[in-house]
C-alpha cells in the first residue's frame, strides 16, 4: 500500500532557471531648445502661427529636425480642413495640381510671347491638351479663362469628388487653385 501521508517535492537546484539579464537601457539625449516663442508657416496654407516653446520641442522631438518643421507644420485650420474633406483639401494642397499649373505656366508665357497667328493658338491648345492627358484629365473637361487676349487660367471640370477647379496660373501659390463647384 502507498504511504499518502508523505508528500515528496522536486529538487529545484537540478533544474536552475536562467534568469535573463537585464536590458540595457540607452539614454537619448534631447536637445533643449532655446526657451523662446517662433513662428512657424504652415506648409500648406502659408499662414504663419506662433507656438510657445513646449509646443516647438514637441514638434522638433517628433519630426528630427527644425528644416522638417518648417516644411511639414500643418497648423490647426488646414488640419481640420483635411479631416472634414481631404479631396477638397488635397485638390487646393496637393501636388499633383500645383506641378500642373507650373507645367501650364510656361506653356502660356510662351504663348503670351508669340506674335498671335491662328498658329499659335492651335499649338497653345495642342500643348495644353498633350499636359491635361498626362495628367489624365480629358480634354472635353477643360475650358480656357482668357483676359486681354490672354489665357491666365485654365477650368477643370468634372473632378471626382470636388466638382470643378480653377486653376489660375499667375496667382500665388496659396490662392492658385480654386475650388468652384
């Protein structure tokens, strides 16, 4: 018969648990910035906001460097705005837009050159279409804005999701482009 009154328990020195070694632990240092007031543009609307100097060494810890700050700051409008709509605030912000109005710029002010044959009308139209094509916008959606004989903007219709962009080509590069639809 078994002897239940007894109770036999492992030897734990045979089988030592490792314990692992601690981790070790590298100090970052921060750099401290001046404890002053700046102001920072936003990258997108060119609006200019003064941060206190908690907000700024937050920023700077966050992006790297005070070069990023300065080209990515979003401020607070234009980050609502982007929330609410980002179609609406990528169309008037983006790129994509901004590249088109700079390649269509050059082609106007060569028009604009010109002496004005029925020639360079057609080549001005040419142009335009072969750069509204690459950009994938069909040529039945543009319309030329002309004053004094000249094209100073171009109408973009039809785009998904916005309605209808204007797109004026000597305007600053916060109010180029224009959402009317």
């Amino acid at each position: 018969m078994e002897d239940l009154s007894s109770i036999i328990l492992p030897d734990l020195s045979k089988n030592k648990v490792k314990r692992a070694k601690p981790a070790k632990t590298v100090l970052v240092e921060k750099q401290e910035l001046s404890r002053v007031n700046r102001t920072v543009t936003c990258g997108f609307c060119e609006n200019e906001k003064i941060l206190n100097p908690d907000q700024y060494q937050s920023l700077f810890e966050s992006l790297g460097s005070e070069e990023k700050i300065q080209e990515e700051f979003m401020c607070k409008s234009c980050e609502v705005s982007m929330r609410r709509n980002p179609f609406d605030f990528w169309t008037r912000y983006g790129e994509h837009y901004q590249t088109l109005s700079k390649s269509l710029r050059q082609i106007f002010d060569r028009y604009a050159a010109s002496n004005r044959t029925s020639n360079d009308a057609l080549i001005l139209q040419n142009s335009t279409f072969d750069v509204i094509k690459n950009c994938k916008i069909l040529p039945e959606n543009i319309e030329f804005v002309i004053d004094n004989l000249n094209p100073v903007a171009l109408k973009i219709k039809s785009v998904p999701f916005v309605g209808e962009v204007l797109l004026r080509i000597y305007e600053p590069k916060n109010s180029r482009i224009r959402i009317t639809g």
